[in-house]
C-alpha cells in the first residue's frame, strides 16, 4: 500500500476537499449538505479561525482525507478541542482515518495543552465509532433527533478522550 502522508491543508486542496465532501457518503455522515459550493472550501483555507488547524491526508500527492481541529477559544475551556473529518469514499478502510487522527492526537497530546478532546458522531456511523474508540474516545452521551439525515432525524453520541496520565 502507498503511503499515507499528513500535512496541513493548502489552499491549493480546496477543489479536492470540495470533491470529497460532495460525495453522498460524506453528507449522509457528516453534517454537510448536498453540493456544497467550491467557495465553501476555499473560504475555509483562505480564512483560517484561530485556534484551528486544518489538516489533509494524501496518497501519492492526493488529497484522500481531511480533518478540521478547532481549540477552543475561551479562556476556560482552552484545554479542550474538537473536529470533524471526512474520508474520500474510494480510500475509506485503508488507514487514512487513523492517520489523521493519530497526528491530530499528537498535536493535542504534545504541542497544544489539550486535556480534552470532544466529538459528535452518527449513531449508527459504526466505522467512525471503531475508529474513535481505537484512539480512546468513549460515549459520554446520546442526543436524541440530533440533526435531520436523508428527511429523518437521527441520534448522535457525544464522546470524548482525556489525554493519558
């Protein structure tokens, strides 16, 4: 298999991010909507919100992955981050997941302060939750009718991981 490389997302990846987040699987597991600008992307690469770090995974230069970071930005809940992540439908199941999230735990861990990393998932997103529970995040909770999927509501679980002692 090639390898999976990680670094922050240019600006240069926001027709590739646009192409990943336009996929049908992407907006079923994510809280996107369907077609989604190109704008949309390039404004988040162009306008980056402190306390974010936008990173991308890639397989022989292409962008296959992609996962936003966002530390909180008040002064109590500084110790605390979360994200959001999409793979590329075509690479799911080959590591790429586990490859941003094992550098988003890293920046946390070793380079950020954070104490506490929190997440919002499907409930039934079952490979999202192998992977989140691969990297120590546990259920804290259950919102009920949490967002609107396909004309019906659906459940999401609330999780998070502490950095170890």
């Amino acid at each position: 298999m090639n390898e999976i490389v990680v670094r922050h997302a240019e600006i240069s990846d926001a027709q590739a991010l646009h192409e990943i987040y336009s996929q049908p699987a992407l907006v079923r597991d994510t809280l996107h909507l369907p077609h989604p600008a190109l704008k949309l992307f390039t404004d988040r690469l162009n306008d980056l919100k402190p306390g974010s770090r936008n990173l991308v995974a890639c397989i022989d230069n292409k962008v296959v992955g992609q996962l936003m970071l966002m530390v909180e930005q008040s002064p109590r809940r500084s110790h605390v981050a979360t994200f959001g992540m999409g793979v590329d439908c075509r690479h799911q199941g080959k590591g790429v997941a586990s490859a941003l999230m094992q550098e988003m735990v890293n920046l946390c861990d070793n380079w950020l302060r954070i104490e506490r990393i929190e997440l919002t998932v499907f409930t039934d997103n079952e490979a999202a939750l192998a992977t989140y529970r691969k990297f120590g995040f546990e259920i804290e909770g259950t919102g009920k009718n949490f967002a609107l999927r396909e004309g019906q509501y659906v459940d999401a679980y609330f999780m998070a991981r502490f950095k170890p002692v």
